[in-house]
C-alpha cells in the first residue's frame, strides 16, 4: 500500500511539500519528523493499488 505524506507547516498548517511512499517508509518518516516536532498528515495515495 502507498501512502501520502503531507508536512505541515507550524503557523499555520498549510502544506509545505508532499510525498507519495510504500508502507515501509512511512515509519521512517514519522519518526524522523516526531524527532524535530515536525507536523505531518498522512493518507492512503488515492489511485495506487494495494500491494
């Protein structure tokens, strides 16, 4: 499954950037940004098949 990731930004939460990744990365991902404070929104990528 993929997964899109959007950073927030701090003031006021709007998208920075954005990632579309496998399911692997996205703990990589999260526990990168937890170890920053860094704000992420994270969902299902619309339109890629499961794997």
């Amino acid at each position: 499954m993929r997964f899109e990731i959007r950073r927030l930004d701090e003031a006021d939460g709007s998208t920075v950037d954005s990632t579309v990744v496998d399911a692997a990365s996205v703990n990589r991902i999260v526990q990168q940004a937890a170890a920053i404070g860094q704000r992420l929104w994270i969902r299902p990528a619309e339109g890629c098949p499961a794997s």
